[in-house]
C-alpha cells in the first residue's frame, strides 16, 4: 500500500504474480499433451483468479481505472486463450461465455 492509498502497488505485484504464474503454466501445457482444459480451468478459477483478487475487498473501488481495467482485461484474455486454445483475435467475451468464466471485474465486484 502507498502512502496515498491508491493500492497502485499492491495491484501491480498481484497481477505481475498471476501472470508469471499464467506463462509457467503455459510452458507445461500444449495442444497435443500436458494438462487438459478442464485443468487449466481449475488452475484459474481455484489458484490465479483468487491469486489476482486478494483483499479485493478493500481495493475493489479501483477497478475502473484505466490501468487496472488493462491489467484485469489481460488476465482475463490470457485464461480464455489458455483454456479454450482459441485464436488470438477471438474476442474475450465470446470465450468468457464459452467457457463459462464471469467477468473479472464482475468477480471481483
């Protein structure tokens, strides 16, 4: 936490954690072997999305801020892409309906 409380600090070092955390479990998975995407999808929702969202009950006001909406937006494309193994121009919010994923931000809210 910063001295102005802007919680800037805390967010940036939740998502830098959940996106290393994202790019190791890329590295173990693929298309023909590694976890399947029942898996992954666990893995996110039970591990990385609660990773992201820690104490977000006092930060919550904060996610609409332009930086933090990006950050969210990334986390939330990267668990799709991850997921579903679809095409990188893919929407997100065709593949958050897909896979049955709420919202990053209506999570957190």
């Amino acid at each position: 936490m910063d001295s102005k409380l802007s919680w800037k600090a805390h967010l940036e070092a939740k998502f830098q954690k959940a996106i290393t955390t994202f790019y190791q479990l890329w590295r173990v998975t693929s298309v023909t072997w590694g976890m399947t995407a029942k898996v992954v999808h666990w893995l996110y929702t039970a591990v990385i999305r609660p990773m992201f969202c820690y104490v977000a009950v006092i930060w919550w006001s904060r996610i609409t801020l332009t930086t933090v909406d990006k950050q969210r937006e990334h986390l939330q494309r990267l668990a799709c892409l991850y997921i579903t193994g679809a095409m990188h121009t893919t929407p997100t919010a065709a593949l958050e309906i897909i896979i049955g994923i709420v919202p990053l931000a209506v999570h957190v809210k």
